[in-house]
C-alpha cells in the first residue's frame, strides 16, 4: 500500500502553477515547465509567436510547445491510486513507564498496555485485550455509527436541497411581484401620459382655431375701419370745397354715409368656447379624480408601511435600517422602496462624434481585447429548445418543437422565449468578450447584457429600461433594442460581435469584432449585477463564445 505522505508528495508534483488544479493534458516549454495545455495556451495572446513563461520570466516559441506523456502517465497513475489504500505511516509505541512493546488495550480504562501493565494490579481484573481484537470490536460500533450518521447526511441533504429549491421559488415570486409592479406602474403612467397628450393637444387645436378666429375678426373689422376712414375723408374734402364742387355728388356721398353700418363679427366662434368649456369639465373631473386617488394612495401607503415595519423584529429592523443608512439613493417610503429597486435602470443613446472623442477619430473601440476575459454560457438558465457544447462556449439551436415545451421547473430558467445568459456576471470594472453568430441567412440572434433582475417568465420586452442592452441582428440587419420596443438601424451587421462593458462608467459598447469599429453604445445607471446575454431566434443560428 502507498503511504500517505508519498502519495502526497506525488500529488505535489503535479500540479499546474497557473490554474493550481491537476494537470490536465500536460505540456511542457522550451525552458522546461510544465502546465496545463489550456492554461499555456492562454498566456498572452495567441496571435503571437512568442509567449513568457508564468515562472521563469523567459520568452519561449509557442510553437514549441510539446505534450509531456511522463507526467501524462504520472498522473493517470496518481488518479488510479484507491483513496481506501493509502495508509498513514505508523511509528512504533512503546510502553512510557516499561519502555516494551504496547499489544494491549484497557476498554474500561481505554489505555494502551504492554506485558507488564496487563499484569499489574491496575489492569488484571480488566481482562485487556489484544489491540487487534479491540479494534476488530469498535469497527463494528463504527460502522453501525456511521450508516446511522449517513442516512442523516442523505436526509439532510434532501432537506437542503428542498430548502434551497422553496427560497428561490420565494426569491423567483419577490423578483417577478417587483417586475410586476413596476409595469403597472410604468402602464399607469403612460395612460396619464397619453391622457395628457390629449388634453395638450386638444386645447392645442382650440388655440390654432382661436388665433385663425382672432386673425379673421382683426382683418374683418380693419377692413371695415378702411371703409369708413376713406367715407369720412371725403365728407371732409367736400366741407372744404366750393359750392358747385360740394354740389357735385353729394346726394351719393351722403346717401353712403347713411347707409354705412358696422358689421360686428363674433370675436371667439361660438363653437369653439363650448369646446373649450367641454375641455375644462373634462379636465376638472379627471383632476378631481386624481386628487381622490393620490389621497387614498397616501392613505394605503402609510397603512402599509406602518404594518411592515411593525412585522419586523429587532433583528429585521437593524438590516432595513443599514439599507435605508447605505442607500442614499432609496427613499424612505417601503412602497417607494419596493418600486425604486430597478427603476434606476436607464439608458441614453450617446453620439456618434461623442463615442469617437472617447476612443480615436476613425470611430475605433481603443485595445478592447486587453478587457477579454473568458465567458461560459449558464446551464441552469438556457430554454428547454437550446443546445449547449460540453465546455459550455457554444448554443444552438436545433429545431423548434410542432407542440410548446413544457414549462420548465427551475425557477432561473428562460420561457417562452429560448434566451440563456453567460457567466461571469459583471458589478464593477471592466470587461470584454466576443460571439460569432452563425445559421441560416447568416444567423438571427440578440446578444446583449441582461440585468440579473429580469423576469424569466412570460413575455420578455427587451429594452434598456426594464434591463436589456442588446443589439438584434437578423440576416443581413443590424438594430439596437430601443425604448417601447422600437428598434434603430445600424449601418453594419458583422458576424463576430464583441461586447465591451464598463460598469464603473455605465456603459456597454458594440464592436465589430474583426476590426474593432465601434457599432453603438448604450449608457445606463445599473441596477446591480449583469450578465452575458443572448436569444436565439431562428432554427439552426449558432453563437460562439470566446475567449
């Protein structure tokens, strides 16, 4: 059997100094190291001929790299050796009051003997016994322990596992109740909004129609002032004429002056003050109305919150009141709270000329593969429908089903609709990683960030607000996702897309992958953590992580 601290020895050996795991598939450099072959193949770029060695410092060939079968054998070795023969190195006992050898063992007093103990007269009456056979003896207690205590780890593992499955049910019903409330909320304030727009624009319209009626009289009412300035200025030139001239024509110019009559046009159209009239009342009762319903609402409020903050015990009230104390930007208010969590989330468009201020005129993103990190896709939240490679780099899918899936029962998974998010999620710093997109008419997909609160349930509406940045691309089209589901053009649509998140910043930016030009840029307030993000849309599109 191999000793313990041998096999230890030999574990040593062989581990990786970058990834300080096993190695796995060995390869060693021109400067004699050994490391995994995924991690060498990692340091440096891999455009480069040349790469430094993580513990020498020297600079190696990367074509030089070799597969090492002595260690490869080592470790198949290593990894075949049974756990249950590996035995600790026993020292020899010796009895410290006879200096002989120990072959006894006292159950009742649960000392070691030698000859010469067992004999005494402490020890003769306890019928010792040999140390083999007392360990033969507790081996049997030991064992019936230890089913007893592995059934309790069997059942106290079902327990958590059912304990973790039911908190993030509650985790998944608190997230989709905040979702909730926020929609009807943002769907109450777009019908105030929509009312508003038709309250402005209908009294728009009776202001155009007041200032054509105001233009009208003005003009009516000169026209008639003419009229009657010119007839007064001709009944003065007769005053100062001669009487055959005064003469001349009078009988006509006084039988105008008799006639003429003042024709008094309606200043407002009758009309259009009974429509304002209507306006108004309309606009009294929906404000009556409002007035009601803020009233009641700051009722319900403080009755709520009065019954939450009495719920909580001293322990709950210490940990709200640190969320009160450390989050400036939450107000005090528990129903304020509640809706304010994820509404903080934003976005602003930034120009064009802006983005190429902050990089280079040419409209390039500046080095952003030294961000590049490593991205996996997370299992546990793909569609049903969705295929994932073993090393977890690359989705399909394969085919969309005649019939609906069925739902599935983890609560982080996406549906209906067949998105999965990367790992790792991203709440400070900054980070890059790119996807070749794949498929018939070149692929459909979204690929974006997704804020770690979106629903995944239910009709996704995909915009910077309620926690997507993402770009759609389609064939040969390439859109931001925009507010109310609209969509902007891009003028590209490259095949390799990279996605270059600075959190710090609030910013996400596209580029094209193959040359580094910047695509677009989404600038937001983050609610918190945020991950990799992709849909796929059409049967067939494949997209490629990498690094």
């Amino acid at each position: 059997m191999a000793s313990q601290q041998l096999t230890s020895n030999l574990q040593d050996e062989v581990i990786c100094s970058i990834c300080m795991d096993t190695l796995q598939e060995p390869v060693t450099i021109d400067c004699g190291h050994t490391f995994c072959l995924r991690c060498i193949s990692q340091v440096g770029s891999s455009s480069d001929e040349l790469l430094k060695c993580p513990l020498c410092q020297k600079f190696v060939q990367r074509s030089t790299i070799r597969p090492n079968w002595l260690v490869v054998n080592l470790v198949e070795k290593i990894q075949a050796i049974d756990p249950s023969e590996i035995q600790p190195e026993e020292r020899e006992m010796r009895c410290p009051k006879h200096g002989e050898k120990i072959h006894y063992f006292c159950e009742q007093d649960g000392e070691f003997l030698c000859v010469v103990c067992r004999d005494s007269r402490d020890h003769r009456s306890h019928n010792p016994s040999l140390i083999e056979e007392a360990a033969q003896h507790y081996q049997g207690q030991i064992q019936s322990k230890l089913e007893v205590l592995l059934q309790k780890e069997k059942e106290i593992i079902l327990e958590k596992i059912k304990g973790e499955q039911k908190n993030d049910v509650f985790l998944s019903q608190v997230r989709l109740e905040k979702q909730r409330i926020k929609q009807h909320f943002r769907f109450l304030r777009q019908g105030l909004e929509k009312e508003e727009n038709f309250f402005m624009t209908r009294l728009h319209w009776l202001e155009m129609e007041g200032a054509k009626g105001k233009k009208f009289y003005s003009i009516s009412t000169q026209a008639q002032l003419n009229s009657l300035e010119k007839l007064i200025k001709s009944l003065k030139n007769k005053q100062q004429m001669q009487p055959r001239q005064l003469l001349e024509d009078i009988k006509t110019l006084l039988s105008r002056s008799n006639v003429f009559q003042f024709l008094n046009p309606t200043p407002v159209p009758e009309g259009l003050e009974k429509k304002f009239n209507e306006a108004k009342s309309s606009h009294n009762v929906i404000t009556e109305n409002l007035r009601k319903f803020k009233e009641n609402l700051q009722t319900e409020k403080k009755k709520d919150e009065a019954r939450f903050l009495k719920s909580l015990d001293e322990k709950d009230k210490k940990s709200w009141n640190m969320l009160e104390k450390n989050n400036p930007e939450l107000p005090s208010p528990v129903t304020s709270v509640l809706l304010q969590a994820r509404s903080r989330a934003s976005y602003v468009e930034v120009p064009r000329d802006r983005i190429n201020s902050e990089n280079t005129g040419s409209g390039r993103i500046e080095d952003p593969r030294s961000a590049l990190i490593a991205v996996t896709l997370d299992a546990d939240t793909a569609h049903p429908d969705l295929s994932l490679s073993l090393d977890l780099k690359t989705v399909t899918l394969d085919f969309i089903p005649q019939s609906d899936s069925a739902e599935p029962t983890n609560p982080k998974c996406f549906y209906p609709f067949r998105c999965v998010l990367g790992l790792p999620g991203f709440s400070m710093g900054r980070q890059a990683w790119e996807v070749e997109i794949q498929g018939p008419r070149g692929g459909a997909s979204v690929v974006g960030v997704a804020s770690e609160l979106v629903p995944r349930r239910g009709h996704l509406r995909l915009e910077p607000l309620l926690g997507f940045w993402a770009l759609r691309i389609f064939g040969s089209t390439c859109q931001a996702l925009m507010e109310n589901c609209t969509r902007k053009d891009l003028p590209v649509c490259p095949r390799k897309l990279g996605v270059l998140v600075d959190y710090n910043d609030g910013k996400i930016i596209f580029y094209d992958a193959t040359n580094n030009n910047h695509i677009y840029t989404f600038q937001a307030s983050f609610p918190g953590p945020i991950f990799p993000f992709f849909r796929l849309l059409l049967p067939g599109t494949q997209v490629t992580l990498s690094p």
